[in-house]
C-alpha cells in the first residue's frame, strides 16, 4: 500500500512540475 502512495505522490509531483514549466500555455 505505501508504495502505492508513493507511487501517487510522485506521478502528482511530476505533472505539477510539467504544467508548470508548460506556464500558461496549458490550462485545465
């Protein structure tokens, strides 16, 4: 199960970063 989360936490953290490198060119 903690793997999971991890696993959750880090695919979140990454698609933050993406969206925030992309700026306002992607919104959702």
């Amino acid at each position: 199960f903690f793997w999971y989360v991890t696993l959750m936490a880090v695919v979140a953290f990454l698609v933050s970063l993406m969206l925030h490198r992309k700026g306002k060119g992607m919104r959702l």
